[in-house]
C-alpha cells in the first residue's frame, strides 16, 4: 500500500505516518518546504516537495499511489483557496486512479453553510469529493487534545495551573488526541468496505471545564484549575499566528459561544458503533496528559 499524506508537517496529519507504517504502508509525505524533509524521513516517511495550488505538480506525484490522507491546509490567507487545492488533489486521484482519499476535515462539518469561509468551503469540498466517482471515507474529529499545547492554553498552565481555553465551563466537549484521528484515518483507507462514508468522531469523554480540569489534574500529577478564558485575551494571543482580521473572527465565535445557553455538540455518544468499523485504541484525557506532562510542567 503506497500512501500520499497531506499536512504531515502539522500535528493534526504528522501521526498518519507512524499509523500508516504499522501497516506495513510505503508512506510518502507531501510538503512544500524542503525544511520539512528532515522531520518526515525521520517519521519514516518519503518527502515530495509539492504546493497545493500547482495542479501539475499533484498530478505528477499522485501517479502510483494507492490512497491519498488529506487534508486543507489550516491557515488560508484566503480560505476559499481551500477548494481549489482539494479540486486538485481530487482530480489527480480520479486521473491517476488512486483507490480511496480520506478526508479529515479538522472539524465537524456545517449541516449548511453559516457564513464562516473556513467551515463553507468545506461543504463545498465535501460535495465536489462526493461527486468525484473517487471512492472516499470523511473523518471529522471535534476539538483536538493537542490545542492545549498552543500558546493560548499551555503557558497558563505551566506559570499559573490554570488549563485556559476560551469555552464556557458548561460546555462539554469530547476531546480527541491526534494519535487517535490519525489512527481513524488510516484504518479507513484499509477498511475496502468503505467507499463513500463520514463519520463525526470524538473522544470516548464528554468533559466540562472543571472535568477536563480534573482529568487533566491526574495525568500531569498536579492540581490544575479551569480557566474560561475571556475570548478578547484569547484573540489577542492568536493575532501573531493567524493575523489581526483571523484572530478577530475566532474570537468572535467564541464571545457567542460565552453568551449562549445552549451550545454546539462536540461529543459523539455512539462512538462504540464507530469503533466496531474503525478499531482504534482510544486515548482519554488523563493519559494524553500523562504522556505530555514534561511540555506543561517545568
């Protein structure tokens, strides 16, 4: 099984690799920085050097693969590029006769479109893959355990034990480790059974703040409280990875979701029906945390 992996640089796709060479895969990583190459041939992965946009470039290094993991690329300058990028990848596997693409889609899809680039471009992605007469499986994980290790979250927990992330403490959220998704992804492109399915995913844990908090807690051995941090501190943070006008969009999102009574699922109750199709050893919050307890606490 020869695979094309999209976005192994970042952490949402990276663990593909490993996932897919427990398998037995031949595994070949597309990037399109040669600074990357070192980090990918050390994961065990082939390196192709390749920009989304170059539709000539996609056809030429999809020739001889048997199953693409892909995935947009997180932070678009202009997010409607997202649909152009997967057209291409789509067509060069429908032109190279590639057998199956798996999509993980770094979120729940929209059930229509709400006005956000980011989550309409995915539908339209979403209706263009459906057409493509490409066999495909579409993974869509919540929210990721690893975002607490982002420089809104992990510095608050390692200077003030305060788990920071700007959701309600009411709200639950099934958090998902990206070890896991990337599992879910690669048992999707052997499953041959499947050949034109989506599946919501989350973690087998539906935590509240002060949950999480606790569970967190156990893992790193320490007693971390939670932290529903105020969307305005969280877009200040985000503004020099994402830009003014982005972080100003996220934080938005979430001074609605401070102000509602009533929030979006980010939990999957029959995630067993899932896992009896897609068998994956599911991590929970206090051994993710465990695991990673020497980036959080100095």
């Amino acid at each position: 099984m020869r695979i094309l992996v999209f976005g192994a640089t970042g952490s949402q796709q990276f663990n593909v690799i490993g996932e897919a060479k427990k398998k037995g895969a031949e595994v070949f990583a597309a990037t399109s920085s040669e600074k990357s190459f070192e980090k990918l041939t050390q994961a065990g992965a082939t390196p192709v050097l390749a920009n989304l946009n170059d539709a000539a470039k996609i056809l030429e290094i999809t020739q001889g693969i048997d199953a693409i993991a892909f995935m947009i690329p997180v932070s678009l300058p202009n997010p409607f590029d997202g649909l152009q990028y997967s057209k291409n990848v789509i067509d060069a596997a429908k032109a190279n006769g590639v057998s199956k693409i798996v999509w993980n889609t770094s979120g729940w899809l929209e059930s229509q479109k709400v006005g956000s680039p980011v989550d309409d471009v995915k539908l339209d992605v979403r209706d263009y893959l459906k057409n493509s007469g490409v066999d495909y499986v579409i993974i869509e994980p919540t929210i990721y355990m690893e975002n607490m290790m982002g420089a809104f979250c992990a510095p608050f927990i390692t200077n003030g034990k305060k788990l920071a992330y700007p959701t309600p403490e009411a709200m639950p959220i099934g958090w998902i480790a990206s070890r896991d998704v990337s599992a879910f992804v690669v048992e999707a492109i052997y499953n041959v059974d499947l050949k034109a399915d989506a599946f919501k995913i989350s973690g087998m844990e539906n935590l509240k703040g002060n949950d999480l908090a606790t569970q967190f807690s156990k893992g790193v051995d320490e007693e971390i409280v939670y932290y529903p941090q105020k969307p305005n501190e969280f877009g200040d943070i985000l503004k020099p990875f994402v830009g003014e006008a982005g972080a100003a969009s996220v934080a938005a999102y979430y001074e609605n979701l401070q102000n509602s009574t009533e929030y979006p699922p980010k939990f999957n109750s029959k995630m067993n029906e899932i896992l009896e199709k897609l068998p994956v050893e599911m991590t929970s919050l206090a051994q993710w945390a465990h695991d990673n307890k020497n980036y959080f606490i100095k």
